[in-house]
C-alpha cells in the first residue's frame, strides 16, 4: 500500500489561523545554523477567488504592520501524520495571471523582530546562558542553549531585536540561530544533543553524498529527525570515503504535492 504525502501550509493572520490541504501546492526554502534568517516561498493553486483575495490583501507589506501575518509548512505521510518544516514571518504575496491563477507566499524566521527596536545592557560581567535567555525573550522564542557557558563582559546591544541573535554569536563566540520558533545556543564543534539523522541507501538518501569545501552537501527524502544543529551519520557504499559524522549547518528543502520533488540537500561538516 502507497503511503501518500501531506503537505499542509498554515497562515495566520492576526489571531486567526488557516490550513490549507490537498490542493497543488509547493514549498521550497534554506534554513541556516547561523544569524541568517531562514527563508521559504510557497506556491498554492486552486484557491477560490475570495480566499485568494483575502490572502493578497491581509499579506500585504502596505497592511497593518503590528497584525501578524505567519506562514507555517507541515509535511508528512498519512501514516506518520506531520512534523513542522518551517515557520516564518509573511513578507510579501503575489499571484501569477490566468489560466494558472496560484498564489505565492515568501516568508523569513523571525522577520517581523526587524521592525521592534530596543537597548539592552547587561551587567558588567554576565553568564551567556543569561543573555541568551533575554535575547529570546526579546525576540518571543523559547531557548535551547546547549553551549559551553561563560562570563560575558560588557554585553549590549542597541537595534533591533532580530539583531540580537548575531550580536549574541559574535560576543559568546557560538553558533547562534532560530529554528522556526525555538533559539539555539551551541557550541561550534558540537551537535545539538539527541538530534541524530543515520543516513544511507535503505533510509532515504537519493543520489551520492559530495565533498565540498567544508564538508558534505547530501540529498535524501525529507523526514521529521533532521534539524538544523544535529548530527548526520552519512553510510554510502557509493563513497564510503565520505562516510562518518557531520553537523547540519545548512538545509534546504523542496516539497511538492503533484509533482517528484520531497527532498531536505544539507550541508554538514565534519565532526
């Protein structure tokens, strides 16, 4: 029996939250271990008019700017149900003319904290754990913070609040980076604890796993245990010299509900 796919895209406006499921729809998008916000565009056909009406306006750069506007992607199999790919702010809408008629939706993480501006000062000598901890709360993303901590000295921070997270790498020294609503904190050499992706030819890897310059780019079919920050045990009988344990810097995705693509390509270096 075939396990279909599911794909699912939420968009939320202001308080008001709607899923849209088994129409043509597309998703692809890059999420970074790094300040680098992670982005995603959204193609949907099939919408009736007044719906696609209702998105173009509420979605709209010139709307109200303090309205949230939140697009979510979910993925999955009927048999598995879903597990989130993405989660970002609106930043524009458009839509192609007839006979096609499909709607596009781009979106970046933590976009709409570009536009919240703040001062911040901690104490003289403060715990990084600590401030990162202030910077979450500032961007309103809960905290996983798994590096080495250590006193930072003189930390602040004058600008906006999505701008914290890079100012928070820089000054700790770690990889700082927001995974759809969560912050994490880690250290350079490590993985994020129990994220683990075991990677070979009867799990889903499509194609052979190439070296680049600072690590592996690998392809394979998209699943709910890779996350950005985690570990990639590669097996490839293909290229066995690649073979060992990476960090996912990088991962982009495609995602497709009539047509081929439902791939995550990552980007890993060598532990």
């Amino acid at each position: 029996m075939i396990d279909l796919r599911r794909l699912r895209i939420g968009v939320e406006v202001g308080e008001q939250v709607q899923y849209y499921e088994g129409l043509r729809m597309r998703a692809t998008g890059t999420k970074y271990a790094n300040p680098t916000q992670n982005e995603c565009e959204v193609t949907i056909s099939g919408l009736r008019a007044d719906t696609r009406n209702f998105l173009l306006t509420e979605t709209s750069p010139f709307g109200n700017e303090r309205k949230k506007r939140r697009l979510t992607v979910e993925a999955g199999r009927v048999s598995t149900g879903l597990f989130v790919v993405f989660i970002g702010d609106i930043t524009d809408a458009d839509v192609s003319p007839p006979p096609d008629v499909t709607l596009t939706l781009r979106a970046k993480t933590n976009n709409a904290n570009n536009a919240k501006v703040l001062t911040y000062s901690a104490d003289a000598m403060e715990k990084l754990s600590i401030i990162a901890q202030r910077v979450a709360n500032d961007n309103g993303l809960s905290l996983l913070f798994q590096a080495s901590d250590k006193n930072i000295s003189n930390f602040s921070h004058s600008g906006t609040a999505s701008q914290m997270v890079r100012r928070l790498a820089q000054a700790g020294e770690v990889r700082a980076f927001v995974d759809d609503g969560t912050l994490i904190v880690k250290d350079y050499d490590k993985t994020v604890t129990d994220r683990i992706r075991i990677l070979n030819k009867d799990s889903g890897m499509v194609g052979i796993p190439i070296a680049d310059e600072h690590g592996i780019e690998v392809t394979y079919l998209a699943d709910n245990t890779s996350e950005l920050g985690g570990k990639l045990r590669v097996e490839s009988k293909m290229n066995p010299a690649l073979d060992g344990d990476y960090v996912i810097n990088q991962l982009r995705f495609e995602l497709a509900t009539h047509e081929d693509p439902w791939f995550y390509t990552a980007l890993g270096e060598r532990i």
